[in-house]
C-alpha cells in the first residue's frame, strides 16, 4: 500500500484552477482545508451542520444547474449523511460531485476509528445508490485524474488520506454572512 495522501495537499489540487466552480465542505477539516485553498465568495463553509453537506450541495446543484458544484468533506461527515446518497443517485444531478476525504477516523470528535476502518466502503455505497461514477483515490496519479475528472461530469470519490491535524485555517463562521454573500456571488439578491 503506498502513502496515504496529505489533507490539506489534496484539496489544494482539486482546487486549482476552479474557475466558477461553486464549493459545499463539510465541517471541520474539510472546511479549513477549503480555506486553506482560498477564501472565496463560491465558497459555503457549513458550520455545525454535520451530515448535511452532501444533501446542500444536492440542493445548489438543481437549482444551479448551469454551474458545476463540489462537496468535499470527511468520512465521518459522510457517514452521518449516508441516507442522503440515495436520494442525490435518484437525482442524477450532472452537475454534482462529492470528494469524501477518508482518513478513517471521527476526528472532529477525538479521533475515533470510523467505519470506514472497520470494512465500510463509501464508494461502493454510493454506487449501490445509484452514482454512476465512483472512484477510490489512494495516490497522487489518482488525485490528478480525479481533479480534471470533476471539470467534466458527476462523481463520487473517496480520497484516502493521512491521518493528522494541519493547523486550523477559519474562513467566516456568521452564517448570514456566508449566506448572504454567497448568494451575491450566484447573482441573487437577499430576500
């Protein structure tokens, strides 16, 4: 087996050169990562909504569906939205893309084995939802191929990464702010 991938190196590649490509992460460390990246107004950053950002990213993707939208966030994240994978394959949202970051641990809670260290296989889940693309990533010719891969259609990727922490970088946490400026950045005014 090679070695696992840096976190915070492998969000940096996806996104590089994302043009207009509009970005959900997770919370925790997928969300500093995204920052670490850069701060962006295409950016939403979720903060305590664990579970939630495939289904939000299911969300944006149908009602921007000129407009390629990724989710990046962790496994245990993912993990607490398993039952949103089935609703986002009924949907076959083209335009939709999901990169889970799997170091195999609940790390927002302490590090934790999760289920993903005992057998639990995210991208055969997906599959069995209906996606019709999945892809496991375990090194860096896998990680190129994925980043031009998410230009061009839907796909749900499972990332293997290191196990660690990368020193914290906080995009904003006020959630009308996050909110209000990112619907500017897709042309809508507040309500």
């Amino acid at each position: 087996m090679s070695e696992a991938l840096d976190r915070r190196a492998v969000v940096a590649t996806l996104l590089a050169g994302r043009d207009d490509l509009l970005v959900v992460s997770g919370l925790g460390s997928a969300t500093y990562d995204v920052a670490a990246a850069g701060d962006r107004t295409e950016n939403f950053y979720l903060w305590g909504a664990m579970g939630g950002a495939a289904m939000v990213g299911l969300g944006l993707a149908l009602a921007q569906p000129t407009r390629r939208v990724l989710v990046i966030t962790g496994d245990g994240e993912m993990l607490m939205g398993m039952g949103g994978l089935a609703t986002i394959g009924a949907s076959q949202a083209e335009n939709l893309s999901i990169v889970v970051l799997d170091n195999r641990s609940f790390g927002e809670t302490g590090a934790q084995a999760s289920h993903t260290a005992h057998g639990t296989d995210l991208a055969l889940v997906a599959a069995g939802c209906g996606w019709r693309e999945t892809r496991r990533v375990a090194d860096q010719a896998g990680l190129v191929g994925l980043a031009a891969a998410l230009r061009t259609r839907a796909l749900f990727a499972v990332v293997e990464i290191a196990p660690g922490e990368k020193p914290r970088v906080l995009p904003p946490r006020h959630g009308a702010l996050l909110a209000a400026r990112f619907r500017a950045a897709l042309g809508i005014s507040d309500p």
